[in-house]
C-alpha cells in the first residue's frame, strides 16, 4: 500500500488539475482545471482546508441515477467532484475516504 497523495496532472488542453488517490491508488476526486499551477496548489490547500465540513460536500445524482460528490469550498465555489458511485452508501464511503486520507496526503507533481 502507498500514501494517500494529490497528484498534479497537465489536462490536454494545457492547464492543471488534480485527482486525489487512495492509499490503494484509487482516484478518489477530480478537481476542476485551473490555468496556472499555483492556483492548483491553491485548489489542493482548499480540499485539505474544506474537507472537514460534511455541509461543503454537495450529494448529487447523475442523470442515469448514479449518485456522485462536489466539494465546495466556503465561497460555495466547486473545488472538484468525485467518481460515479452505484449506491449512495458507496459515495458516502467516498467522503468518508475524502475526509480521511486529504489532509495527510503528499503532493506529486506529475508536470514536472
């Protein structure tokens, strides 16, 4: 088993995103892009700052039915969301694996 970590990515079109990976390596959460790659450093210090407070943690369903997860930060503003999940018990255990392992986890620059 590894360390829970946020890995920094460049998307296709250029800009920055980050998942957060479970010990096991799942991706967990999928931040929005951002065009510098301090304001994904940023994004990542909000997810470690805001993942304590179960109300910023938007539950939501897909159209197909299938439940999912934003993270907002206090602004209300989307941090990013997580995988499609089949049951809502299973994207509960998502939070609860957001909440745990975020903020302990490493930060790995891929872009570098």
């Amino acid at each position: 088993m590894g360390h829970p970590k946020f890995e920094i990515k460049t998307a296709k079109n250029g800009e920055f995103m980050f998942n957060l990976t479970a010990k096991n390596g799942q991706v967990i959460f999928t931040s929005q892009q951002y065009t510098t790659k301090a304001a994904c450093k940023n994004g990542i210090e909000s997810v470690k700052t805001n993942s304590h407070d179960d109300k910023l943690f938007l539950r939501k369903e897909a159209k197909n039915g299938e439940p999912y997860f934003d993270l907002t930060a206090a602004n209300h503003q989307v941090i990013g969301k997580s995988q499609m999940y089949t049951t809502k018990a299973a994207m509960e255990k998502g939070i609860a694996s957001v909440i745990e392992n975020a903020g302990a986890a490493e930060i790995d620059d891929t872009t570098t």
